[in-house]
C-alpha cells in the first residue's frame, strides 16, 4: 500500500492544491493521500481565512483521504520547527510512504546537498553562517546565504537557488527526514504559473497563488468571478457557506483589537517570556503598539532587519496565545503527540484503520476524553482548543461564537 503525504495549510484549497495533490498521487503510484493540515493560525503568524473543519471538507471533496491537524504547537513556528513537526506527524502514522512538496527546483536531487549541509553542519559552513549573522542578517536569510555560498564554492548549485520560499522549505522536510532516519521517501513537484507569494490573481491562468486569493477576497469584500476561476468548484461552495454563515473570512486586521488589548494590559516581563521575544522586543512591540491604528501599521513600525514580518507575525500570534518559550522548548522536545483527525473521505475509512493500528501515537477523533488527563497530549491539545477559542472571537459574523467547538465539531465525513 502506497501512501503519499502532504504538508499544507489550504488557505484556501485552490486549484494549485488540486493540481499538487492530483500530480503526487500519480507520481507516487498512491492508493491514499494523507494531508498534515495547520489548523487555525499558519506558519507566518496568520490567521486561517475559514476555520479547519471548513478547509479540511476542501481537502477532502479536492481529493484527500485523510487530513490531520498539525498542532499549533508547531503550525505557528519557523520553518525548522513547523517542518520537523509535520515530517515527525507523518512519520508517526506507520503508514506513509512518500511525501510529495512543491519547490521551485522540482529537482529531489538539487536539494539534498543543501539539506545534509544542514544536518552535518561542518565547520565551514558553521563559519559562513555566524559571519552573516553578524552582518545582522535574520537566522533564515543567514543560513540561506551561507548554504548557497558553501554549495556554490563547491560548484553544487548556483547563487540565489535557495532563496526561493518552497525550497527553502523543501531543504527543512528533507533534514526533517534525516533527523527522524525515517524511511518515507521524499518527492517534489516543481511550482508553476503563480509564485508562492505572487499578489495578484492572473486572469488568463486557472492558477493562482493563495495569497492572490485572500487579497483579492480582503480588496473585494466577496468571492469575486476572479477567485471562482482559480477554485475548485467544491472549494467555491464551502467558501460562500462559512461566509453566509458569518463564519469567515478572517484576516490579519481581525484581531486588532484583542491585540491590543494584551498589549495594553500585559506586563512587559510576561511578554518577555514568550516565544522568539529576546532582545527586549517586548518594550519595542508595546511602545509602538501606542502610536498605531492598525495591525499593520504595527508591524511595519516595529520591523528591522533582524526582527522581519513574518517572524513578528508569528510572535503577535503567540502574544494572542500566550504561547511561552518554555512551552515552545517542552513541545519541541516530544514532538506531536496525536494524529487528530479533522477530514477522511470514504476510501479514508480504510486508511483511518490502517493508521490506527500501526500509528504509535494516539489517534484522535473525539477530543474530549484527551483534555481531561493531565499528560503532554492533554498539554498540547489545550493549545489547539484555545487557539480556536481565540479564532472563532475573529469571526465577521454579528453572533459570538460559543467557545469548545474542538468537543463539538466532529470530522468531515465525504462520500
């Protein structure tokens, strides 16, 4: 039995996503496809367009078998972190045999010098990579630089290869593989027509990048004819019911308000002690937090080189959380601790039973029986019903929510 993964947010599930899942399932000769899916805050820091039962049902009536959360724990971490928890998700299914990413390579072999240099960490390139961190460079634009200076004095690769976004995340599931010695073996699928974080929808191509879409949906106000051309059909459908219902889209601006209500009320020490906050960035985020009208505008203000969007992102998202180092570094140290199971298709049932005997963690359907035991699954699952606690306060809808939805909701169910 064949079984490919796939690492994704489907925020939303559009065409490319079909197209990816489609061309891994030949590729792979697969009689499954497993989707690892973040639930509701994403790796940069953002909140989820729709809510992740909404965009696990995407999935599924897009073709997966099965999709699974990956905790929050590590959906909302830098890409070393939000890899090696993803890879470890599926490695922990017993199961999996391939998994199949995008990359702007398409080349499996282009990028496995650069991950082993990651892995082995030679003397050398421990060298390039301090001296680019002392040029004040962020640690991600600082590895990059020195993997593409040593494979390049190396004649391996060319300046700039891995630069990309999708390679640079490649690199990070192939040393995420290395570190866990698993046998799944890795595939890639090259990235084309829209680029990872191309801004605007191409109306001459059915595919769009997910970015395009929520701008254009954020500019617009509505699921534009622009946004049903680089959609699935079934992903269309489930978009304009959660927005009916009141239920999405959410967006950065959303939680301004609650932001700065934490940021109004929450000593400076206690920010100081949340994840990736050093330096005392705290002061710096509180004291602009002051002058500003926006989330936006915040972040702009407080931006350097060393502290860039992105990892500001995901440190407003765990100020929202209050998600500690501590907790970061106990997370990281076990790795996931379930396989929650969010979306199966009928041909999923087959595959649930497979994972469910050879898994060697637990598997969740029902989530309540899980938080009431007070063990490192229960602490990292906590997070995940918070995190939608949070979530579901952003919703445009006029009615508030109810919150524990997580033991509530139960999986998608498709045909």
């Amino acid at each position: 039995m064949n079984v490919v993964g796939l690492i994704t947010e489907h925020n939303p599930f559009h065409n490319g996503h079909l197209y990816h899942l489609k061309k891994a399932r030949a590729l792979c000769q697969a009689d499954f496809v497993v989707s690892v899916m973040s639930g509701h805050f994403l790796q940069r820091g953002e909140p989820a367009l729709f809510n992740k039962w909404a965009r696990a049902k995407m999935a599924v009536l897009g073709g997966a078998d099965l999709v699974v959360e990956l905790p929050t724990a590590f959906s909302t971490r830098s890409a070393s972190a939000f890899a090696l928890g993803s890879v470890s998700l599926l490695n922990s299914m017993g199961v999996v045999t391939h998994i199949c990413f995008g990359s702007e390579s398409g080349d499996i072999d282009e990028l496995w010098p650069a991950a082993r240099l990651v892995f082995e960490e030679p003397p050398e390139f421990k060298t390039m990579l301090h001296k680019f961190l002392a040029q004040g460079y962020p640690y991600p634009a600082a590895r990059g630089r020195a993997i593409e200076q040593f494979l390049v004095s190396d004649k391996r690769s060319s300046a700039g290869f891995f630069s990309t976004p999708n390679n640079i995340l490649g690199i990070e599931y192939l040393q995420a593989l290395l570190t866990l010695e698993s046998k799944i073996k890795p595939l890639t699928i090259r990235r084309f027509s829209a680029g990872f974080h191309d801004p605007d929808i191409d109306e001459f191509s059915a595919i769009a990048s997910a970015t395009s879409i929520r701008e254009e949906l954020l500019s617009q106000g509505t699921v534009t004819d622009k946004i049903k051309a680089v959609v699935p059909p079934s992903s269309l459908a489930v978009m304009e019911h959660e927005i009916s219902a009141g239920c999405g889209p959410v967006f950065l601006k959303d939680y301004a308000k609650l932001l700065f209500y934490l940021l109004r009320t929450t000593p400076a020490d206690l920010i100081s002690k949340l994840n990736d906050v050093t330096e005392g960035l705290e002061n710096r985020i509180i004291q602009v937090s002051r002058s500003v009208n926006s989330v936006e505008e915040l972040l702009a203000k407080v931006k350097t080189k060393r502290y860039t969007w992105t990892r500001l992102q995901r440190i407003l998202a765990y100020i929202l959380l209050g998600y500690t180092r501590s907790m970061a570094q106990s997370f990281d140290a076990t790795g996931p601790r379930y396989i929650r199971v969010l979306g199966l298709s009928g041909a999923g049932r087959t595959l649930l039973k497979a994972v469910k005997k050879k898994a060697s963690l637990p598997v969740i359907i029902r989530t309540a029986p899980y938080l009431s035991k007070n063990d490192d699954v229960s602490s990292m699952l906590r997070l995940d019903v918070k995190a939608t606690d949070i979530y579901t306060l952003l919703y445009p809808g006029p009615a508030v929510a109810p919150p524990g939805l997580d033991c509530k909701i139960m999986p998608f169910v498709g045909g």
